[in-house]
C-alpha cells in the first residue's frame, strides 16, 4: 500500500519533515529575493531575466493551481500541502520584488508602462499577480470538491502527481538560471533547490509507511 495512514493523513515522519524542509527553502527565497530587490522607478530589466521571470511566474501559478485542486480533492492531505503552497505564495512575491516591470509586461515580453506595481496587483496575463493566501479558492477550486476522495490510493496518487510538478518547476527555474544575469539567476536558483526539495518532501509523504 502507498504512503499514507489509513485515517487519511501522511505518516508523522513525512509530516516531521515539512518544517525542516520548508524553513530551509523559505529561507533560500528570502535571501536571495531581498538581496537583489529593485526599487520603485529603475530601468525595465534586460528582456533576458524579463522572459525568465515571466517562465518563473508561469510555473508558480500553475503549482498554486495543482495544490488547490488537490487539497479540494484530498482534505486529509490539507495540513501538508497547505504549508507547501505557501511557499509557492512567497515564490511569487518574490520574482514580483525583484522584477517589479512583471506586473506591466505583456505576454511577449514588452513593458507597457513604468513604475513599480503595488503588492495587491491584479493578475496579468505574466502571471506575475499575488498570489491569493493558502485557503483561498482559485477559480475552479472552491472548497472541497463533490467527488473528494480521501482512500490511500488516490492521496497516494496525488502526492506523486504534485511531486512531478514540482520537478518539472525546478527544471524550468534550472532554464531560467542559466539564461538570465546575474541579477536574477540567484534568485531562480534559489526557487530551484525550493521546489526540488519540495518534490522529495512529496515522494517522501507518498511512500513512507
């Protein structure tokens, strides 16, 4: 049988495991984001680390999306992923904080106006909006779902699925890294470890016993 208790949540030693894990990634973020943040009014960045950051984004919205869904579908599971959404919450703040120009470029990369946008900006199509705070819905994700299921297998299932995101996030933020400067390639980085340690938390979660 897979990873998961019989009464729904993961083993206490995958549980265990989170803050450790989470400590570590959170505190790579932060340093690198606060590290290299832009002030208010600086030039637009070089169209390179633009269209990493917006590749960067892209992928941290779409982890928020597959977290949602799946503590929708797996209440049991909601202590452990809710914690790992957040730090794709603070990921996101983070690419905004040190590309401000995220918040008013277009899908092909171009800056449609100046200035710093504000923490509350609304979503554009760069993906670089705030994320909204662990529990609330995103569109298609209002709650826990009619056809939740909790057995084994499906949370089994699940966190292995989230594992391969993840994966394939650090991969595109490992592309990001080597095309960008070295202005922003810290921070990308530093999203890189997150989310590679994040996938071993999950495939941790998945077969623990």
């Amino acid at each position: 049988m897979g990873g998961v208790g019989v009464r729904g949540a993961p083993s206490r030693r995958a549980v265990l495991a989170l803050p450790a894990a989470g400590v570590a990634a959170a505190g790579l973020v932060t340093a690198a984001g606060c590290s290299e943040s832009r002030p208010a009014g600086t030039p637009a960045p070089p169209p390179v680390d633009l269209a990493a950051a917006q590749a960067a984004a892209r992928a941290e919205r779409d982890l928020l999306v597959d977290y949602d869904a799946a503590i929708a579908r797996h209440p049991a599971l909601a202590a452990l992923l809710g914690g790992l959404r957040a730090h794709h919450a603070q990921h996101l703040a983070a690419l905004a904080t040190q590309v401000p120009a995220l918040a008013t470029a277009t899908p092909d990369g171009t800056v449609t106006s100046g200035g710093s946008p504000s923490a509350s900006a609304p979503a554009t199509p760069s993906g670089a909006a705030t994320a909204p705070a662990a529990g609330t819905s995103l569109p298609g994700s209002a709650g826990p779902q009619p056809g939740a299921d909790d057995s084994p297998a499906a949370r089994a299932s699940a966190l292995a699925e989230l594992a391969t995101s993840e994966r394939a996030a650090a991969d595109e933020h490992r592309a990001g890294c080597l095309a960008a400067t070295g202005g922003l390639a810290p921070l990308l980085a530093s999203l890189r470890a997150a989310e590679s340690c994040h996938a071993d938390l999950l495939s941790l979660a998945g077969s623990a016993g």
